[in-house]
C-alpha cells in the first residue's frame, strides 16, 4: 500500500511516466493520436487565435489565411487580443474557454503556422470574432 502512495510521487517526476502523456506523446501519436485524443475530453489543446471586435476586420483577416500568409502573422498584424505573440494562447483547458470558442478549439485538427486549419466562419463570443487553430 505504501509503495502505490511513493510510486505516485516518484511516477510524476519519472521520465517513463511524464513522458508517455506529454508533448513527446502527441507528437509521437501523429495526427490521428492528437485529435482522438482532443474528442474524447478532459484534455488540454495548444490555442492560437485572431480576435477582432468587427466581423468585417476579422473577416480581412481571414482573407490573408486564405491567400497564404501564415497565421501568426496574420494574428500579429490584426489581433486586438493582448495574446500578441502570434495569436498563441498556449495550452488551454476544457472550461478554461469560453463555451463557442471551446467547442471550436475541440473540434479542430492539429495543424501547423504554415498550413493551419482553422474556423471558417469566425467562432462570436462575448469578446468579438475569432479565427481559431490548434498546433
């Protein structure tokens, strides 16, 4: 019994443990690994987005992602949201976003900058409109 409370502790710091579900996991696990993973729940997805107050605005902004340009540029360029480094978020939680905005970021594959999948029409919340991926 004492052993399965040690193990707990020793688990976390553990390379086998820590390792098997973090980055390297995801990474490893490819597309398919990634996004089964996101449908199930409970999980945390890595966010980028571009927020703009006026649909027309993020809808120019759209416009750039569809003629190529990548999204952190984009979201750097036309983001009214503090998170100006790219439009990266970081890793959210489920209930850490708000409730259309959570939907959408559960329901996108894994993508890159270079080639991002992302919402199409803009996602409206309390905030403004937003163009959201995941990495």
């Amino acid at each position: 019994m004492g052993k399965d409370s040690k193990g707990g502790k020793g688990g976390k710091g553990g390379d086998k443990g820590g390792g098997k579900g973090g980055d390297k996991g995801g990474a490893k696990g490819g597309k398919d690994g990634g996004e089964k993973k996101e449908a199930k729940g409970g999980t945390s997805v890595n966010v980028r987005h571009i927020l703009c107050e006026k649909q027309g605005k993020c809808l120019e902004a759209m416009e750039k992602l569809k003629a190529g340009e990548k999204f952190n540029e984009v979201a750097a360029n036309y983001s009214e949201d503090k998170a100006r480094s790219g439009g990266s978020l970081g890793w959210m939680t489920r209930g850490s976003m708000v409730g259309p905005f959570q939907d959408a970021a559960f329901a996108l594959p894994v993508s890159s900058l270079g080639n991002p999948v992302y919402t199409d029409p803009p996602v409206k919340t309390k905030f403004g409109y937003h163009i959201i991926m995941v990495e």
